[in-house]
C-alpha cells in the first residue's frame, strides 16, 4: 500500500484558479498548494494577500496572475504571456458573480455581466488552456457550477441560467476530451459561508428555511470543498469526466 496515497499528489503539477482572493477559489487554492501543486491565482484586483499568507503557511508555492474576466475581449490577450510561462495542468474556473432582482426589472447590464464572468470567461479559459492539455494528452479542468445547476433559485435568473450552462458545458467539453486525456467536471457547492451568500444570510427568514433543509444541519465552509478540488485535481479521478460532484451536506438528497 505504500505510495498508494500518491493518487492523490499533485506534486509538479501547476493550477490556475480564477477567483482566488475570496471564499470557495481561496480554500480551492490552498487545499491544491497543500497538495503539491504551483497555484496561479488568479484575480481581478492585486489583493490577494490573505491567499497567499494561507498557502506560504503551508510552505505551498504560488504566483499570481490579474485578469478581470467580466472583459471578455480581454482575456485572450492577457492570458498569453502566463501561457507561455506555464505548462497548466489543472484548471478551477471558481470566479463567480451573482446579481438579485426581480426578473420582470433584471438589469440588462447585469445580466451580461453574471453570464461573462460566470459562463462566457469559462468557454474561453477552458478553450485556451484546454488546447494545450488536449496536445499533451493530459490535463484536468473543474468548473464551479451551483446547485442552481439543477434548480431556479429566487431573483437570479442570469446566475441560475449561466450555472445550468456551466453544468452542460461541463458535460460538453467531457465528451470531447475524455478520450483525449482531458477529463472535464464540476463541482456544485450547497450554501456556503462566503460573500456570494452574505445578502440571503442576512435575511433571517431566508437564512433559517434554508438551515433547515440542509441534512448537515449547518451551512457550508469554503474548505469543505477543497477534498473534492483535489480528487478532481489528481490521478485519482482519472476515469471521471463529465461528472457534477454535489458538496451541499445532502440539500439535493431532500
Ligand atoms: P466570493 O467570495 O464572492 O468569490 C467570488 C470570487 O470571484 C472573488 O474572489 C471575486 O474577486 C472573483 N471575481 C468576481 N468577479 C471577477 C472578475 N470580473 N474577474 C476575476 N475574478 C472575479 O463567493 P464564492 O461563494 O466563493 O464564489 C465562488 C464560486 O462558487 C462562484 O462561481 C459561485 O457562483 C460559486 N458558488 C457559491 C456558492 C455559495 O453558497 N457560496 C454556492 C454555489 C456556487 P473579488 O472579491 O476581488 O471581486
């Protein structure tokens, strides 16, 4: 059995994960460092320092890379020289915006705000380092997709549409890539404790109904989905591809 916990190693691997300054892409970005592998974190502002601290605690290694991925045009070009720099093997496309309002006064701007960031950015950093993983038969993409990948949600009809898309994008780039090395998937978090959830958190009615459908019996924590980054990161899901793994404490089994 020696060694056999090295299915799990992601030693002299590099990541990228978009959305590393906050709450899910943090804990992601530190359980993949305490791992093995060379994080790029990846943010829109040069704030991430409380990452970094996080990492360095663990001697894991890091750099960082600013794109704001809500300029589409953009990313292309920005994202060439890190390119060039990096091999990237593991990709977490965790950046995420959400946006509330009735949908008969949903805010157009909003709307395609949610959808860049949250879907459109996705197609494109899937699309520009997948290339490379598909020509070196080898390579490992996760998308941050939503319970609202299965649900309607209330008030948030441009972060439920672009979940739901997360969720069969996920499926459609598996289908082509699994044969060639690349396997595809996401993960869909339940409520977790970040700011993407501070409003409905805030509403105590809103707050409590929702304790009390989760089976756990408390809301989640960004670091309760670093275990899954990493089986999704490592040779131990080697034979899993267009999978949606659900971290909710049994919210969806109700
Ligand atoms: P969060 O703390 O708000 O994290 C979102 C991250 O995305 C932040 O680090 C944010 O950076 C970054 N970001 C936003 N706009 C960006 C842009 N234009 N360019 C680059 N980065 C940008 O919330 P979170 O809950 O951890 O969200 C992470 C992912 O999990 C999202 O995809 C979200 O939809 C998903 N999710 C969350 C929950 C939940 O219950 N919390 C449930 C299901 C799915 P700044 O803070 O610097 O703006």
């Amino acid at each position: 059995m020696a060694g056999y916990l090295d299915l799990f190693s992601l030693q002299g691997k590099t990541a990228l994960v978009t959305g590393a300054r906050t709450g899910i892409g943090q804990a992601i970005s530190f359980g993949l460092a305490a791992a093995g592998a060379h994080v790029l974190l990846l943010g829109h502002r040069d704030n991430l320092d409380e990452t970094k601290a996080k990492i360095e605690e663990v001697g894991g290694s890091y750099e960082t890379v600013l794109i704001d991925l809500s300029e589409i045009k953009q990313i292309r070009e920005k994202l060439q020289p890190v390119l060039e720099k990096h091999q990237i093997d593991i990709l977490v496309n965790n950046a995420g915006v959400i946006y509330r309002e009735p949908a008969v006064d949903y805010n157009e701007q909003e709307w395609m705000r949610v959808i860049d960031v949250n879907l459109h950015s996705v197609f494109i950093l899937s699309q520009e380092i997948g290339k490379g993983m598909v020509e070196r038969g080898s390579g490992k993409i996760i998308n941050i997709a939503s319970l609202l990948s299965f649900q309607g949600g209330v008030f948030v009809p441009a972060y439920t549409a672009s979940k739901h898309a997360v969720a069969g994008l996920t499926k459609s780039l598996a289908n082509e890539w699994a044969g060639k090395g690349v396997q595809v998937n996401a993960i869909a978090p339940g409520y977790i404790e970040t700011n993407n959830t501070e409003a409905i958190r805030n509403d105590e009615n809103r707050s409590k109904s929702i304790l009390e459908r989760i089976p756990a019996g408390r809301w989640g924590r960004p670091e309760d989905l670093a275990g899954a980054a990493v089986f999704l990161a490592s040779p131990a899901s080697d034979y899993v591809s267009g999978h949606v793994l659900v971290v909710d404490g049994g919210w969806m089994g109700r």
